[in-house]
C-alpha cells in the first residue's frame, strides 16, 4: 500500500491463492486488513512472477522462516536489485540480523540491503495515518533510493546508516512490548509500563552499542519511537500476546488468540542468546524467556526486576 500511493507498481507475492486474488481482483485483503481499500496491484503465488523485473524487492516474513522463504527464491532477484527487510527479529538458529540473513540467502552485497523500521503499527498505516519511518543502509545512495520509493503524504522516511542499530531497535522492542503486556495483563499500572519502556531502552541501547551501533539511534524514530508505539498500543501484536500472558494463558494459547506473528516471542530467546555472547546485561529480556519458556510467574519476573541490586542511575547502566 505505502509503495503503490507513493506512485510504484507494486507486485505482491504471497502463498495464499484466495488471498493473492482477492488483492489483485477486489482490492481487499479481508483476512489481514478487513474493510481496507487497498490501492492497484498485482498479487500472485508465482514468486517468479512477482520477481521478474523488479527493482526494489521488500520481504515481509516471519523473521524465523525467512531464510528458508528466500533462498530458493535467489536465482529469480534482478542482479541489480535492492532488497529491503520489513522483517524485526534475530535468527534463533545463527543470532543473525535479518539484512544478514537476506545477504545470506539471497547473496546480495549489503550495500543493497535495506531495512525499514520505526513507530508503523500496520493497522493504523493501512488507514493512511500519518507516520514515519527510519530507511538504514550501509550505501546511502540505496537509503535514498528506498525513502524516495516509499514516501508519501502521509509516510515520511527517514536515511539512517546505522543498520545495526536500527535493527536491533526493531527486534527488541518487540521482547519489551511483551514484558509490558504481561505487566498490564497482571493488573500493574502506568508507573510499572513506563519503568519497563524506560529500562527496555537501556537494555536495547546496551546491545546495540556493544555491537557497534550509533547511540544516537536508539532516542531517534527507530529506537525510542518504536518502542513507545508497540509498548503502548493494543494494536501492537507483541503487546496483546504479552497481555494474554499476564492475564494467565499458556504461551500456546496466547498465540492462538492474538492470531498473527508476533516476532518477540521467538526472537527474545536469540537476542538473550546475541547478549549472552557479547557479555550484555538485559534482565527484561531474560525475565520474558523466563516467563515464556521455563514457566515463571510473571509476579515473580516482576520482583526480580526489583530486587536487583541498587545503583546510581546512569544512562547505559
């Protein structure tokens, strides 16, 4: 949608047949953005199709099969083309970001690998709201190239050559967003949701900086930005499965209502893992694995968090 009113044409590739000719045929895609009129385009299962030709290539997986989902795709990128990653999350297999995955599994130079990232519930940009949004590339000449097909009256990229940081503000928000919707699910209040958002950010700056990001990043649109939006709105996927969580349902069940990816909950055990290997502190994150997958209380993550040793506060400590 962002591409196509931004005056690109746009060739959608998904595996669902219904889907695909509903959004060519009727311009809707009831099962994802009910009651949305989606702008001209065409849509396929034919991944060749949707490929031959095109300049800017932009995958929106799930971040844990995107490897897989791409590589028997590599013979059928344009040599020349820039891909873009819409994907948040870390690879559990590798600890990989995804612009490394793409290079990867499409082999692609970097300096044609994009990613995109920012306060953009998918929701509320479907109803044309205005936003905008962080293009990070190692080239900037391709940073230019994706914000100028992309930016519209109402989405406004920004160019970032921090890609490091901008991913991993994409990928951890998402742990954190559900670290405060298991809070609110529990009953905790304001105080509690703005310490969370607030400590989140240490940790997500914390990481970052040890990988070599730029610290100027995380208070920007992808980092602080992001953050604010997916920690507070119960558009937010991550958000709602955290909630489910704090309200007593089981992982599997909470997935099960939230209905659609939710990235935060695989990629928390690969960031604590991507931590573990740098020395990183990030107790929220550990305390959501914890929670997720060796079926502690969320009463008791929360208590952890406040038992910790007391300090001065120091902006990355």
């Amino acid at each position: 949608m962002v591409l196509a009113d931004a005056g690109c044409e746009v060739r959608l590739w998904g595996r669902d047949e219904a889907v695909a000719a509903q959004v060519a045929g009727e311009r809707r895609n009831e099962k994802y953005l009910p009651g949305v009129e989606l702008p001209a385009m065409t849509a396929t299962t034919d991944a060749a199709e949707a490929l031959a030709g095109a300049q800017l290539v932009v995958v929106a997986v799930p971040s844990q099969v995107a490897r897989a989902t791409l590589r028997g795709m590599r013979d059928l990128v344009e040599p020349d083309a820039v891909v873009v990653s819409l994907m948040k999350g870390v690879e559990l297999s590798t600890d990989e970001r995804m612009s490394q995955v793409i290079a990867e599994a499409l082999d692609v130079p970097a300096g044609r690998v994009a990613v995109v990232s920012g306060p953009n519930l998918a929701l509320e940009i479907a109803a044309r709201q205005p936003t905008a949004t962080v293009v990070a590339c190692t080239d900037p000449g391709t940073a230019r190239f994706v914000a100028e097909a992309c930016g519209n009256p109402y989405f406004r990229p920004y160019t970032n050559a921090d890609v490091v940081g901008v991913e991993l503000c994409g990928a951890v928000k998402n742990v954190i967003a559900l670290a405060v919707g298991m809070a609110q699910g529990r009953g905790f209040g304001s105080n509690t949701t703005a310490t969370v958002i607030t400590r989140g950010l240490v940790e997500i700056t914390r990481l970052g900086l040890a990988l070599g990001a730029d610290a100027g990043t995380f208070s920007g649109l992808a980092g602080m930005g992001d953050l604010v939006a997916t920690c507070m709105s119960p558009l937010s996927r991550n958000h709602t499965l955290g909630r489910h969580v704090g309200e007593g349902m089981s992982l599997e069940e909470a997935l099960a209502a939230t209905g659609t990816t939710a990235e935060g909950a695989k990629s928390c055990r690969s960031v604590l893992d991507l931590a573990g290997k740098h020395g990183v502190d990030m107790p929220i994150t550990r305390g959501v694995v914890s929670v997720l997958y060796d079926g502690m209380p969320v009463e008791e993550m929360a208590r952890g968090l406040l038992s910790r040793p007391q300090k001065a506060e120091g902006v990355w400590t």
